[in-house]
C-alpha cells in the first residue's frame, strides 16, 4: 500500500540509486578532482599549494567541485531516465568522464594562454555523441558548456561573464549542430568539411553577440576570430583522438566502419585472394544489406561493414565452400556428418578471428548469428536417405545464436537471398522474384530466426520489397556483342 501513495518513491528508483551509489560516489570524487585540476591549470604548483591553505580559495574549488557535481548527477539522471541500459556499460561510464576531462584540460589550456573564445567546448559532446548515443552527446554537449560558463565565473569574476557568456553560445550551437549531423557522416574528411561550414556560420554570430555586448572594436574582431578557430579546433582534437577512443573501448562509429571496409584491410585482402568467390558474394551482400538497412532506417554503413565481413570463418577452408570451388568437392570424400561440421562451424570461426584480429565486437556478433539455429538442409536429407535411423534436426544445424539486432537479421536475409537466387537463376520477372524471395523470408520466420532482433512485420515488408527492386540489377544479364555464326 505505501507504494501507491502520492510522496512514496518508486522501487525501481529507489532500487537504482541503490545499485548506483558507487557511480554517484565517483562522480563525485570526479568533481572534486576535476576542482582541484582547474585550479592548479590556472594558478600553477605555487599558487595551488598557496591556496590550499587560504580559506577563500579553498571556498571557491569546492564551489567549483560542487557545481561540476550537480552538472555531472544531472547528465547521468538524465541517461537512467532515457537510456538506462547505459549505466550498466562500464565502458559507458568511462568515455563520459574522460570525454569531459579531455576537454576540461584542453579548454583550460586554450582558455588561459590565448582566449575564453578559443576553447573547445563541443570536444566532450561529439565524443559522446558518436560513440555512445546521439541525445545523450546533446545532452552532455549542453551540461559542459554550462560547467565551464559556471567555472570561468567563478575564477575570473562577474567582469567576465560576456566573454565567457559569448563562449556558452558558440560552444552549445556548434556543438549542436555537429552532434546532429555526424550521423549522416561517414568519413573524417566530410566531417572536417562540415566542422568549417559551422564555423563560417557561428563566427558572425559570435561577432554580432559581442557588439551587441558593446565590446570595442578589436575585441569584437577577435571574438569572431576564436569562435571560428573553437569550432575548427573542437573537430580537429575530434578527428585526431576518436581513433584512440575507438581502439581503447571497442566501440563503433560510423568512421571507424569505412575505414574497415577499404579493400585494402588484411582481413579483406586475405578473402579476396584466399576465397574469391565468398568475396565476391561478401561484396553483393553488402549492397543489398546497405539497401535494406536505408529502408527501415538503420544503419548502412555496419550493415555494409558486416556484410563484408560476415563468411570470414571461411578462410580457414576456402574449398569447402561452394562458392569457391572450380570441379573439385571436397564434400565428396567426406561423410555428411564432418561435412555439415565444416560448414556450420564457419560462424563460430568467423567470429574467434573477427575477434582476434581485434574487429569491433558488433562485427563480430553478427558473423556468429547470421545463420542462428536454421538447419543445412541437403545433408539433412542426404542422411536420412542414407540410414533407417530417426536423424536430429539439431546434429544438422547452426549453433546460432539467433540474431540479436535488426542489422543482424538483415545480413542473415540478403545473405540467404543472394545466395540462392544467385544459385538457382531466379527470372527477374517481379512476380516470380516476389514470390521467391517472400518464401525465403517465410521459412526463416516459421523457424523463429526473428525473435530477438526487433524486426516488426512492417519492415520485413520493407525489406522484401527492396530486395525485390534490387535484384534484377544485381543480377541482370548482359547482350552478347559476339557476332552469331
């Protein structure tokens, strides 16, 4: 009963402050260090060693450490009220506070030597952004502008505050707009281009802000100028340290996704030499994958990488794979059973040398679950032709497990589409296509392959539509120009 009464917390939130009380703790020491840091960046060793013993000056890091807190407590409510699958991610826990750190020093540095205008405020937010969750990078891209407002203030005093309240604009707006257009970005270089068009458009804002402020003539010139190069320097630090971020935490961004595509990478360059044919097929499931993946508002870019990716467990023996052989079969010689083993193990070998090769750890899960649990059906019926016996349906499946996310499923429909269309030369009639493809997705369905990827029956739909558009032209025939005899 005292659950239902208006004032009663709820146990979900009382359970989660429960659980989180050691996060909240070190977001706190956080603060309380990130105090002590600005104040050392700004007084240097001497003058920090003088104020640890100055009642004032320690007055003002703990009003330092206590605004960082309230900002830092707010973010992380924020991400248990909308993604709060977030905070179970320790991984999660550890690119916020060191996005924020990194730019804590960073601004400082800048913020001291040259100008409050010059620092890069959005570095924080785009790091988030891009590598944890679009809204939680806003969010925090916000937050941080409004520390640094606060501490800047607080140091400088009261005759700053239109310097430092010129810097929260640009920082907010910039950051923004970057924030919001990154998803759309797959290469560094576009980025950068991008990050110059924003500043070109913050900097007459930031000059018409300082003149509306009333600054002279030269500051307004030169808040104009350090607006300009804040926005360049928020994406150059962006583009130079994402890489490291990348690497450390294994996570996935839409950059890191292009450059593993690049044909030139050892993984790729091996599939193409060692099992053309699985390449070839790689390279075709990837165009239908990224089609796929547009319709139903994913994303193209790691359906393509994961495409591309996705058969590597082949490499460890090219010829027993269709696709690869010129006359010989190796199945030949082998009995059914060391035949389907071969040939489901390549998800579970894909993914160890995915894993291995230190590929992000979604490629790698979609390799393993891209066929699931679904059963090789020829040797299936092969064997039961062969023996009395009953035959379990199990000994002659994958291991799975079944797709976990919407990307995944796709892979595993373009990947079994291409792959029997491409076999048995479906006619490009749409009807016949139709039909064709409908009863691939169906069986996949009746063998409960879907479950746990999210996928509704309206994209379904989505994707057996593209697949139908966009097979004819993957798989067209050519007019022979050899003069007939």
């Amino acid at each position: 009963m005292q659950d239902n009464l208006p004032n009663a917390p709820s146990k979900s939130k009382l359970g989660f402050f429960k659980k989180q009380w050691l996060k909240y703790l070190a977001l706190a020491v956080f603060s309380l260090l990130v105090a002590f840091l600005v104040k050392l960046t700004f007084t240097g060793f001497g003058g920090f060693v003088t104020a640890l013993s100055d009642k004032a000056e320690l007055s003002q890091i703990f009003a330092l450490s206590g605004i960082m807190a309230i900002i830092m407590f707010s973010l992380f409510f924020y991400i248990f009220q909308t993604k709060k699958e977030l905070l179970e991610n320790k991984r999660i826990l550890a690119v916020i506070l060191l996005s924020i750190l990194l730019t804590l020093m960073v601004s400082i540095l800048f913020g001291k030597s040259i100008s409050v205008s010059l620092m890069p405020l959005a570095l924080s937010g785009l790091l988030i952004g891009i590598l944890i969750d679009k809204r939680v990078g806003l969010v925090s891209n916000f937050f941080i502008n409004l520390s640094f407002f606060f501490t800047f203030t607080i140091i400088f005093g009261v005759k700053e505050i239109m310097i430092t309240s010129t810097a929260l604009l640009s920082g907010i707006v910039s950051g923004t707009y970057m924030i919001l257009m990154m998803e759309k970005t797959y290469t560094r270089m576009k980025f950068l281009l991008n990050g110059l068009l924003i500043s070109l458009f913050i900097s007459p804002v930031a000059i018409l802000v300082a003149t509306f402020m009333k600054f002279s003539l030269n500051n307004v010139l030169y808040t104009g100028l350090w607006t300009f190069l804040s926005v360049t320097l928020s994406v150059s630090l962006f583009i130079t340290v994402l890489p490291a971020f990348e690497k450390v935490f294994k996570l996935t961004t839409n950059f890191g996704l292009e450059e593993i595509c690049s044909f030139d990478t050892k993984l790729l360059k091996r599939l193409s030499t060692e099992a053309p044919g699985t390449f070839n097929h790689s390279l075709a499931v990837g165009n239908l994958a990224q089609l796929c993946a547009l319709a139903i508002g994913e994303n193209p870019q790691l359906a393509k990488a994961a495409a591309y990716y996705h058969d590597m467990g082949k490499l460890k023996d090219p010829l027993c794979y269709v696709e690869n052989q010129s006359g010989y079969n190796p199945h030949d010689d082998f009995i059914p059973e060391v035949s389907v083993y071969v040939i489901t193990q390549h998800t579970k070998w894909g993914y160890e040398l995915l894993k291995k090769e230190n590929l992000p750890d979604v490629i790698a899960d979609i390799a393993l679950e891209h066929h699931g649990t679904t059963f090789v059906n020829y040797f299936y019926n092969k064997v039961r032709k062969m023996t009395e016996d009953s035959v379990e349906r199990k000994d002659f499946s994958y291991g799975g497990p079944i797709p976990s996310t919407k990307v995944s499923a796709i892979i595993m429909i373009a990947d079994t589409v291409e792959a029997a269309t491409r076999a048995q030369g479906i006619s490009a009639d749409p009807s016949v296509m139709r039909s064709f493809v409908h009863k691939l997705i169906e069986e996949k369905q009746t063998q409960n392959q879907f479950d746990n990827s999210n996928l509704t029956f309206k994209q379904l739909k989505k994707i057996e539509d593209t697949l139908v558009e966009a097979l004819p032209g993957v798989f067209h025939n050519r007019i022979s120009y050899e003069e007939k005899k």
